[in-house]
C-alpha cells in the first residue's frame, strides 16, 4: 500500500489474522485508523510505548494499534492489533 512521494504501509501476519477476526463496526473504525497512518503517522492521542524508541500505539475504543515508525524510509509496519491491556503483553 503505497503512494508516490508517500508512506509505505506494512501490516504484520499477526496483526492481519487479529483484522481478520473482527467484524462489523469495530473492524471498520480500526480500518480506517489505519489508513489513515499513512496521511499522519503521528495522529492526534497516539503515544509512545515505553521502553521502545520508533514503537507507538493508538486507541481505536477499547482495542489499541501497535506500529512502528521508520522515518527515514517513509515506512509504518503495524505489528499487532488487540484489546487493550492484552495486546501490550503480547508485544513484549
């Protein structure tokens, strides 16, 4: 998924088997949240996750987006999508 002069997205196999899980409305607003990485990979209420330099999440409801930032090649690789607390385990 990439666009000329812009940022290349990566979804994970483990983030794209939690996609593949959901459904409905909650699948459509984590979607979305994702694509929209690509125009603002800094959005409005993403944080840093502690311990870790280019790691970041971002809330979509209860569930969080874990995804990392390469800057210098323009890349944002999610890596994990689940509930929150969760997927903050899963990830260490």
């Amino acid at each position: 998924m990439t666009e000329p002069g812009g940022w290349k997205l990566i979804i994970h196999r483990k983030a794209e088997k939690a996609l593949k899980r959901l459904n409905g409305s909650i699948l459509e607003r984590i979607r979305l949240a994702i694509r929209e990485l690509k125009n603002d990979p800094r959005p409005q209420g993403y944080k840093n996750i502690l311990g870790y330099e280019n790691l970041y999440r971002i809330r979509v409801g209860e569930w969080r987006i874990i995804y990392a930032i390469e800057d210098e090649q323009l890349i944002i690789l999610v890596l994990e999508i689940g509930p929150r607390g969760g997927v903050y385990r899963e990830s260490k």
